[in-house]
C-alpha cells in the first residue's frame, strides 16, 4: 500500500470555511448553506469534513462566475 505522503501526485488542498466563503462573496450564509444542498448544477463545490462544510475556493469561485453571482 502506498502511503499518500509518498505519492508524487498528491496535493494539499487548500480549503475556507462557508463563513468565510460567503463573506468574500458577500453573500448571506444561508444563501450558502441552501447551495451546499441542492443537487446539479445549482451545488456550489465542497467537501464535509464531518459535521462541518469546506469549500474549495478555487472552484467555487469558478462556480460563481460561471453561475453569474459575481
């Protein structure tokens, strides 16, 4: 097995809270969390950690210009 600190093609990823997210974007959170739930298209990109929500910022910023919310 190979450990993934040794694997030349992992990366760390750099992650924001939802919080910080939306006050970036200046967004309510709630606006956040309710794209965090649906489905498709319409899902902002993110990972759970948990009980708790991490967003990608790279990809969702993209997520946002593409969706027109910037």
């Amino acid at each position: 097995m190979t450990d993934i600190a040794e694997n030349t093609e992992y990366q760390k990823i750099q992650t924001e809270s939802l919080g910080e997210f939306c006050d970036r974007w200046g967004v309510p959170k709630s606006w956040g969390y309710s794209r965090t739930r649906l489905q498709g298209k319409e899902r902002i990109p993110h990972i759970k950690a948990g009980k708790y929500i991490r967003i990608i910022p790279r990809q969702a910023d993209e997520w946002m210009i593409r969706n027109g919310k910037a």
